[in-house]
C-alpha cells in the first residue's frame, strides 16, 4: 500500500484482486459454494479428479469459447491447470534443453526467466540478453510487432493480445507465423491470457482460428484475467493431437501424448470446487456478469488512453487489452519515470525495462482498478506531464 502524506491526495491503482474484482461474480461464488458443499457428503464427495481435468469442464469450454470461433477441439486436447503462467512455464518439460527458444521483447518476463532457470541459456549481456535466446524487439518503429527470427528456432512464444504493450495480432499476422512455424519445424506457444478483452470483431480471439495451427501451436488461456481467479487459481492449455514435433533421433511424437504425461506424473489435477466455479463462468448467466466487469476496465482503459492522447503523450493499447503502453516523457528512463509518477503524483505503473530491454523508455498502466482512481490517476499524469 502506498501513502500520501497528505490523504486527500492519496491514490492506489488497484490490481485485479484488490477491491473491484474480483469479488467473484455471483453465478461464479454460488458454482464455487456449491462446489464446497459437495465436499461436505460421501455421496457427493470429489477427491482427487482427473489430472487433465474433469472432462465436463473441458467440454464446456470447448462449446462456449472455441466453438463460436469455428474452432473444433476435442476434450482429450483441452487440459485444465492451476494458472496459464505455471503452464508456460512447465510446458518447457516437454522439449529437449538444446531447443532454441525465440521471445519477443518486451514481453511477460516468465517466457525468458524460466528458459533462463531450466538452463537453456549462457550469461546475459549488459542489455540484458542471455546467450542462447533469440530475442526479437518489439519497437514503435515495428508496430511492437515481433519479425521472424533470422536464424532457426524450435519454440516462439507470442502473447496477444500483449502483455505489457496492449497490442494485438491480426489474422494475417498470425497466419505469417502459423506458415513460418510449420516451415521451419517450429512450435509457437501463444499466450491467450486477454482475449476475452478483445474488443474488435476483426481480431482473432485464438490462434487456431488461423488454418494449420492445430499442427504447430500450443495455446494457454487464463480465468485469472478472464474472471478473477487470481487467487482461486484456473487456467487451460490446449495441445492438439495434430501437432507433431521431431526427437533428435529424427522421430515424429504427438505432444499431446507428452504433455499428459508431464501432467499425469507432476500434477494433481484443479480442485473440484475451482473447476465448479470455471464452468459457471461460461453460464448464460455468468458470462453476462464476467463481461460486465471486462467491459468496466475497457472503459477504464478508454479513460487512460484518449486522458493521454489529448495530452499529447504517445501511448499504445487500451482498445483490444486492458493495458496502456506509454512513452515517458521528457526522455526519461522507465524507472526515472516510475519514481516521479509515485513520489510527485502518487500513482503506480510498471516500468517498461522490466519487460525486457526494449521496454526502456516506455511504461505499462493498468486498467484494472475503481473508476474514480483511474480518472484521478490519469488527471495527475496530464497535469504534471500534458502539452
């Protein structure tokens, strides 16, 4: 918690779990006290589920998120999980220490530090890249759009909608990848984790609605961002059955068929309360209360984006995701910035180079938070900051 020394000018730029949401919405806690309550009984008593999760969950999920997208999946490829970020990370199990790994930057720091701690990599240098990671920029002057890796990779890591610059992918886009990763034997690991922030009908919600990405690419989702399940923990990834990747001995193997057995041999599956409680999400009734809270912190970010733009300071995102991505003023270094905006305005943000080092000279603001604080955040930024 951050203090002013004078209270009136106090401001806390909340995070998802803190006040707002959640609370979890009420079709949601009622699935989740339910849930609860069948633990109370023999008959009614679930110890531990399936490791893949229950297969009534993954079919929901099936029906209610990827099927409006023309996307067909089977249960057995839909693999429930504590969190979209444990997934990330634990899906390097699966492939051989010496695969070549491409991030982009800036980017979810998890991508590079967990390549970094299974030993993938060497030193870093003074811009802070480690030997033996590909890293491609994301700049203004590339639309913070990574470019294909100039030499080969087996791994890509993609996150869209962004985190932390906001931005998104279009179908064209995502199919120059799906191509390039099944030219080149490639695994993309696309990050989905804010779609459903999405606001714009154009852009795609999952990479598989891109044709012949089932052959290349593992997607992660999460009910953290999607409906609060921060602490609660729920997240899925899907591993087609189509995706085949080639063992040194030259062997194509389904890494669905590895990943079970990542999961069956090092996880013990999600609660059956939590797994209740994902399932209302997509209830008729759920899905109406989720989305009202995801349209509340997009108008949080239309709040932050257009305060800025009529500043005349340069930001990014805010449309399609529910961070804004802004150039700092004056020059100024990420952290240089982060120190003025708390001890002159009393606001928060994220430094850009925490992200990587093409986040220097950048900084990432949150949606998630109470309206009046972010209109009061935002009009402290303007005041010390605006043209």
């Amino acid at each position: 918690m951050i203090s002013d020394p004078c209270p009136r000018g106090r401001i806390f730029i909340k995070q998802l779990w803190e006040r707002v949401y959640p609370q979890l919405v009420p079709a949601v806690l009622k699935a989740f006290h339910e849930g609860v309550d069948d633990l109370a009984q023999g008959g009614s008593f679930h110890g531990y589920g399936p490791e893949q999760g229950y297969s009534w969950l993954a079919q929901t999920i099936i029906d209610k998120a990827y099927k409006p997208l023309g996307v067909q999946l089977e249960t057995s490829e839909v693999f429930i999980s504590d969190g979209s970020k444990c997934d990330s990370a634990n899906i390097l199990d699966i492939f051989n220490i010496d695969c070549k790994v491409a991030i982009g930057d800036p980017v979810y720091p998890v991508y590079n530090d967990t390549n970094v701690m299974v030993g993938r990599t060497g030193e870093a240098d003074k811009q802070g890249y480690y030997e033996g990671i590909v890293y491609m920029p994301c700049t203004e002057e590339n639309g913070f759009a990574p470019v294909y890796p100039s030499e080969k990779v087996d791994i890509i890591y993609l996150c869209f909608p962004n985190n932390p610059t906001g931005t998104v992918a279009t179908k064209e886009q995502l199919k120059g990848w799906v191509d390039y990763a099944r030219a080149n034997d490639a695994v993309i690991l696309f990050d989905a984790a804010y779609e459903a922030f999405i606001t714009e009908a154009e852009i795609p919600h999952s990479i598989y609605e891109i044709e012949g990405a089932k052959e290349c690419a593992i997607e992660f989702r999460s009910f953290s961002k999607t409906a609060g399940f921060t602490g609660v923990r729920c997240g899925l990834t899907v591993v087609p059955h189509e995706l085949l990747a080639t063992t040194a001995s030259g062997e194509r193997v389904q890494l669905n068929q590895l990943w079970n057995r990542r999961q069956c041999t090092k996880f013990n599956g999600v609660s059956y309360p939590v797994q209740k409680a994902a399932a209302a999400v997509y209830s008729d009734e759920g899905w109406a209360q989720v989305q009202e809270i995801i349209d509340y912190y997009m108008a949080n970010a239309e709040i932050i984006r257009k305060g800025l733009d009529a500043a005349g300071i340069t930001c990014y995102g805010g449309v399609n995701a529910p961070y804004i991505w802004l150039k700092t003023p004056q020059g100024m270094t990420s952290w240089d910035f982060f120190d003025k905006l708390l001890n002159e305005c009393f606001v928060v943000g994220t430094p850009g180079s925490g992200f990587g080092p093409s986040g220097e000279g950048y900084f990432r603001l949150s949606a998630f938070g109470e309206r009046e604080n972010v209109a009061e955040a935002v009009k402290r930024i303007v005041e010390k900051w605006g043209k």
